[in-house]
C-alpha cells in the first residue's frame, strides 16, 4: 500500500508518504496557503512525488488532517446561518445553561450571546411537540408543514446559506427534524441542511442544538473545501480514497466530513496525540505527555496505559461553544514558532496568542514580518543554524531577527540576550501552565511521564520545559515536525453512534438495552459496509456513560462485547466505581448507577506505516557540522557556550552525547540545552535525560 498523510498548519503543510510493502517513507513541507489550503496540499503532494519518483497514480489513500472547521469558528468566519426550532423555544442557544464562562470576572465574553452562530432574527419557530405517554414517546403536536415552507422561503429571501433543525426530544423522536430535512431536499436544495438529531441524538437542548448550529455554520464552507480538495486531487492524477481526521482519533470518508464537518474540530491536533502514541511504542513508553507546537498553537495531551482519553461532556468546548461530538481530550493555547512578542499599553511584556503565521512570518522569515517571535528569540541567542532552516530549503535572516528583537528590547530597557532569553521564558511557562491543567490539575504527577515533542517548534522548547515541570526525559520522535501527518497513518475509520436511555442499574431493562444496542450496531455495520469494509475487517466497541443518581455529569465505561445479562452487567458497575474513584478520589459503592448515554464505536481497519527505516552514521564526529557560541541560562545566569550542530540523518545509534547541542533536520530542529544528554535509539527516537 502507498500512502500519503498531509496535515495542514497554521505556517506549514506537512506531507509524508509510505510504502507499507517497502518499509519506505519520505517526507515534505510546504508553506501553508491560507487562502485555498488546496493548493498547498496539491502542490506539496506532487513535488514529493517528482522528488522520490513516485507515481501518483500509484496511491492508494490520502489521509488528510484540517483545520479548516476549526479556523471558521475561531475567526467566526461561516455561513449565513438560519434555524428551525420548536414553539417557544427559540432562545435556548441564547440562553445557554445560566453559567458564567467565568465565574468571578465583572467584565466576560459569552461567545453564544456575543458571536452568534444563528442571529435571532434568523431563528424561527413552528409548531410541533413530542413527550412521554404512560412512559412511551408520543407525539403531542403534529408537525406544521405549512409553517416550515414559510419559514424556508423567508430565509431565501434573507439570504440564508445553512438551515439547522432542532426541535426538542428529537433524540427520542427524530421524524419531525428528518421531515424537515426532506422537504428541503425536494423543494429547497441550494440550503446546506443540518438536524440535531443526525449530529448528536442525545439530551441537554442547548449542547445539541449548539453543536448543530457550529455544523450548519461551517458546513457550506467545509463542504466546498472538501469538493475542491477531491477535484484538484483528480485533476493532479491523484484518484486514490481521500480521508479525513476526525476529533475522535478516527477517520471518515470525504463524504461524511462534508455532511458533518462539526467532526472534525481537532483533526489535526488529534492526528498529533496519535503520531506521538506510535512514537512512544517505538520506545516501549507508554505514559506520555504530547507537546505538539506548530507556528501558532501548542497543543497538549496526556497518553497512559489505557490509551489517549475522550473529553468529558464538561469539557468539550471549541471557541467557547460547547461540542456535544466524541474528542480526544486535548488542551490548546497560542503559542508557537510564530507567536509575537509585544508589550501592552501597561508596560507588561507578553508572548502569544497573536502569530505571525507563515506569511509575513516571524522577521527572520524576511517575508515583510517586523515584529519578534518566537522563532526570532533563539535566531538571536543562535540557536539555529541560518544554513540548514528547513533542511537548506529555506533562507533566514539573523539581521531580522536581531533587529526585530533590539526593538522589543529598548522598551523593555533590557538587553538584547536578556530579551530574547525572556521571550522563551514566558512562552515555556505558558507551555508549562497548560500541561499542567492536563496533569496536576487531574491528578496525574508529571514527573512519572516522558515528554513527547512533536511538531516543529515541540523539540525546541521541549527540554527546557520539562525541566520547568520536573519531567525526567524528552522523546524526540524521527520526524517530529510532520508527527500529525504521521499519525494519520497510524489509525483506522472510525463512526460513532449514540442513544439516550436514562436507566437504573437496579431497574435495568436488559432486554431493551440489547435491543438498541443491536440496532445501533446494525448501523454502524452498514456504515462501514458502505465505506467499503468487511465484516471481518471491523470491530464495534459499546460504552455506557454513566451516573450515580443526582449527578450532573457522566464518565465512560467500557460495556462486554457480548450479549448483557445479570451476570455480565455487574462489571460494568465495578468499573464505573473504581473510575469516579481514580477521578473524583471517592465512590458510593452502594448508590445505585443511572446509565445516560449507550455508545457504540464502529471501528474499520486501515492500512498504516510500519516501523521506520532510520538513517544514521557512524561517529558524532560524521555528524558535526559546525560549533559556534550559543546562549543559554547556566547556573542562573546568562552564558555563551559552545554549542555543537549536529545532522540527525547522520548521528550514530546508541552514542549518548551531550549538550548543549542542537540536532538538524528537515521538519524541525531540536535544542539540547547545558548538562542534558541524549541518545539516538536504533527504532528511531532520541531520548533526551533532563537535568532537573
């Protein structure tokens, strides 16, 4: 199988290929072209080819990581969008829970209330209604038909791109939003349509309504993305599947994306938790903090015995709005290569979250960009080699750089060093901070994981962040700048289905669970059947979100893969104790357990990249390329010290040396400060011992 991942950022479009029958892989970077991200990813996909002599003809899958939902929502860049909900209902999205975003702040931002995702005027209401009758759904009010053409030629005539239908209970009864839908298709097709039902049959009315309504705004753009993306590809002779990540840590067909973009939010930082996971097997490590640092974010996950970890319906949030859709537990903030430094009107000094991104760039770019990043600190303190930037692909120019920060620090009023030194304190500790509202703050110790860094800024700040955390070794992955497009070749297509049940574990209707449960897995077998999978090929996993009685909130537990009965179900409830334990440092062994949500996961097996063949040389001395003075922080203070530049393609296996040094290679370049040491492991990874 020959496979190709790319992962488009915020600077760079990252791009590897592999040839699982060969054991081959090679890489690419191209700058990311914000304005059609297609070209970019088209453009970098043939140049790869052209350089290692690969037929696109020849691929067999493209998997593809987006940002392109993503970057809709936080720049509040979507389409015109109208909503379809029921009598009296019209402001639950308005509404919200009542919660205050911050609870002590006078002064706060409540994005539902001050960036809309439906405009009031653009919320209509019709009449219809569904309840409970002697405990069976019925319907209370018939859908007005009538009502809902009216409304839909008033949103033509206003303009409206996306049409969302939410009605309440439609989780229990979805015939009325599925009606809308189809009359719609028959007599308004030019609407984007999204119902709640279809994004997210569960309970809580202003989540499920949210997360349709974040659908419907992205939906027209994501879905002409995904339309132009397979044509260019064809165009390009590029006619293999195309796939895309979704927040789940799976992928879906193109298809699915472009019915349901809300899936994928964190496709690109999933795919990073996933490639750093891969790594760490290299190593044998399975407790992990990944530190996936881009041009303009760092994101941050933590791996365990256990795998990666969902998000809890708590903490699923995007810009501010609540997710009501599987994700990977990911915590995100603006840091990066690109983040610029600046001072306020009040004289504080801050790094991030503006970015220069990948056009005008940081000032050593020499694209037009004047202000210091992050990129321009360690030009300054030369921690990067001007000559071997992106491989020698690039140019850089220190001047830039220099300047750029001298400016910062006249205001400062410190020196130059001092300022660029200061520069990469501030956006560590911010790095620091957010892994610790991943590990402290849920009470896992910090010190027993290795730190994984990953993309291309990720090993230059790694070190010295673990060192700030008390972490005890860094992994350095083979190709850390490109790990997102790695791990999309590390996972399989994943779809996801749910349905609400609110049952006791002592009144559990067995029967009526393991009629649902085979239901929903009917479902999911025809989904992966229709993407083109055996049944040989798939697994389907069950979970029940669950409860004790009077809580607000679930956790997740595995459900036996076989038929439930009296005998089997106590495990679930044995595994739901020791959880909120290990969660909440108690459990209510003799409380009864309500179960919210049953959850099945359709699972079908994709081809992925095998173990890495990894260059290497003989002596470190092959792989010197230079020394030259570099600063660092020795014993508190300020030092230039001799700093070796190693090529990474050219280190030898298990040779340990020591910094300070700095490892050259094409996606990244990795920092290795005074009194650390690290080795080059024989499965690819280097391994870096912190001195702490």
């Amino acid at each position: 199988m020959k496979l190709i991942g790319v992962d488009v950022g915020g600077t760079f479009t990252d791009i590897i290929y592999t040839d699982t029958d060969e054991s081959i892989s090679h890489i690419h970077k191209v700058a990311t072209t914000k304005e059609d991200p297609s070209v970019g990813i088209v453009s970098g996909i043939l140049e790869l080819c052209r350089r290692f002599d690969v037929d696109p003809k020849s691929l067999d899958h493209v998997f593809h990581g987006t940002t392109i939902a993503t970057n809709a929502i936080l720049e509040h860049d979507g389409s015109k969008t109208g909503m379809i909900t029921t009598e009296g209902f019209k402001d639950i999205i308005h509404i919200g829970r009542h919660q205050r975003p911050q609870n002590y702040s006078i002064i706060q931002d409540i994005p539902w209330q001050d960036r809309p995702l439906v405009e009031r005027r653009n919320r209509k209401t019709v009449k219809e209604r569904v309840g409970l009758n002697d405990g069976q759904v019925a319907v209370l009010e018939s859908l007005d038909e009538n009502q809902v053409r009216s409304i839909l030629d008033g949103f033509r005539e206003s303009g409206i791109e996306s049409v969302v239908v939410g009605f309440l209970f439609s989780y229990l009864y979805p015939h009325h939003e599925e009606r809308v839908r189809e009359i719609i298709k028959d007599e308004y097709p030019e609407f984007y349509v999204t119902t709640s039902a279809d994004i997210s049959p569960q309970f809580r009315e202003f989540e499920r309504f949210t997360t349709a309504a974040l659908n419907g705004f992205v939906g027209p753009k994501v879905q002409a993305y995904v339309e132009n993306l397979e044509k260019r590809l064809s165009e390009s002779n590029i006619t293999c599947d195309l796939h895309i990540m979704c927040s789940n840590g799976g992928v879906a067909t193109a298809q699915t994306v472009a019915e349901k973009p809300v899936l994928t939010m964190l496709s690109g930082p999933a795919a990073g938790v996933l490639g750093g996971e891969w790594a760490g097997q290299l190593s044998g490590k399975k407790r992990l903090i990944t530190f996936d640092v881009g041009g303009t974010s760092a994101d941050i996950a933590i791996v365990t015995e256990d795998g990666y970890s969902e998000s809890s319906a708590r903490d699923t949030w995007i810009a501010g709005f609540p997710v009501q859709v599987p994700m990977i537990d990911i915590h995100t903030i603006g840091a990066g290569g690109g983040s610029i430094a600046y001072v306020d009107v009040g004289g504080a000094f801050h790094v991030g979250p503006r970015s220069a991104g990948s056009y005008p760039g940081p000032a050593s770019y020499g694209r037009g960009g004047t202000q210091p990043a992050v990129t321009d600190a360690h030009v300054v303190l030369g921690r990067l080699d001007p000559d071997n930037f992106l491989g020698g692909e690039m140019t850089i120019y220190p001047d830039n750089a220099v300047q750029a920060v001298e400016e910062l620090s006249h205001r400062l009023g410190m020196g130059i060093n001092e300022t660029a030194e200061g520069i990469l304190t501030i956006v560590n500790n911010n790095m620091a901070n957010a892994i610790r509202a991943k590990t402290v703050q849920k009470g896992h110790d910090p010190r027993s994981f290795s730190l994984m860094a990953l993309g291309g800024a990720g090993p230059m700040h790694a070190v010295e962040v673990a060192q700030i955390l008390g972490v005890p070794e860094v992994i350095i992955p083979p190709h850390p700048g490109i790990t997102s497009a790695t791990g999309l070749l590390t996972t399989d297509l994943k779809y996801d289905a749910v349905q609400t049940l609110f049952m006791q574990s002592d009144k559990l209707d067995l029967d009526r669970v393991n009629a649902i449960i085979e239901k929903l897995e009917k479902q999911i077998q025809d989904q992966l059947k229709e993407a083109g999978f055996a049944e040989e090929d798939t697994v389907v996993r069950r979970y029940f979100d669950c409860r004790y009685i009077g809580q607000g909130y679930e956790l997740r537990v595995s459900v036996p893969e076989t038929t439930l009965t009296p005998e089997n179900v106590s495990s679930i409830w044995t595994s739901f104790h020791k959880y909120h334990e290990q969660e909440y440092g108690h459990a209510f062994e003799g409380s009864p357990i309500e179960i919210v949500n049953l959850r099945l996961t359709g699972i079908g097996t994709m081809p992925k990249i095998g173990n890495p063949k990894v260059p290497h040389g003989s002596s470190l001395e092959d792989a010197l390329v230079k020394r030259q003075s570099s600063v660092f922080r020795v014993d508190g203070a300020l030092k230039s010290v001799e700093t070796a530049f190693y090529k990474r393609d050219l280190l030898p296996f298990d040779v340990p040396f020591k910094g300070p040094c700095v490892i050259l290679q094409k996606d990244t370049t990795t920092i290795i400060p005074p009194n650390c040491t690290a080795v080059l492991e024989q499965a690819g990874n280097i391994v870096i011992q912190v001195e702490v």
